[in-house]
C-alpha cells in the first residue's frame, strides 16, 4: 500500500467515524472497527488501532482474528504478556490455524517460555505435518 493512499484511507476513515457515518453508509459497526483496526496497523497507529481491536471483541468476542490482530498490535507496542494471552485466546478459538499457532509460538519463544513454545510447535506439526513452520528442530539443523 502506497504512503499516500493509507493516509487517504486513513482520513476516510475518521471522517466516517465522525457521528457513525458509517452506520448510514450500511456498515457494521464491527465491521467498521475491524476494517479501521487493520488500516491503522498498515499506517503504524497501534494504539489507537488496539481501541478499535478491542471493541470488535467486546461486540464479537468468538472472532478469532479480533484477538489475533490485538495480539499483533501488543507486540508491536512492547505488551509482550498482553500479545501472549491474546494469540492464546486466538489459538483456542481457531486451533486449526497455522498462523495463529506460528505466532504464539514465537511470542512464547519471546518471553521465555521455551518448553510451552515447543509444545505448541509440536501440536502444530501433528496438525499440519507438512508445513516447515513446525519441523521439529532436529529436522530443521541438516
């Protein structure tokens, strides 16, 4: 995405934002929030897109990407236990995801927790035996 056009989404945004316009042009409000939310991650804005995270769990708390998306916003605003609990979150309500379950891998790798990491690569790996991302270690070194 082009500097110029994220902030122009940026500024259509919060104009939209503006006395829930964006009601009358036939958007959700979680919608509207998850949307704005992944725009002001693209422009670096984490925190003012952790507000918008957060409401789309208040009103949808079961959509794992909410807590997904939050959990990246917290490790990129040095919140790395908040980060660890949300991809957790995101984790239990998708298991199936590699991405998710990549992602906590990581954070725990991150804040030390090297034999439940190695837990969550393992599990990983039974579920999708193909994927490098969850090679046990050994198979990685050759």
């Amino acid at each position: 995405v082009r500097e110029g056009s994220t902030s122009r989404a940026l500024e259509i945004f919060a104009d939209l934002d503006r006395a829930d316009k964006y009601v009358r042009r036939g958007f959700t409000e979680f919608d509207f929030r998850y949307a704005y939310g992944r725009a002001l991650v693209q422009s670096g804005a984490h925190g003012l897109a952790k507000q918008h995270f957060e409401r789309c769990i208040e009103i949808r708390p079961h959509f794992a990407p909410g807590h997904f998306n939050l959990g990246l916003v917290f490790s990129h605003l040095q919140r790395p236990l908040d980060a660890e609990a949300a991809f957790r979150t995101a984790l239990e309500l998708d298991p199936e995801s590699m991405e998710i379950r990549r992602r906590l891998m990581l954070q725990l790798q991150a804040n030390g927790v090297e034999a439940e990491a190695d837990d969550v690569r393992r599990v990983g790996h039974e579920i999708h035996p193909d994927s490098p991302k969850f090679a046990p270690a050994r198979a990685l070194s050759r």
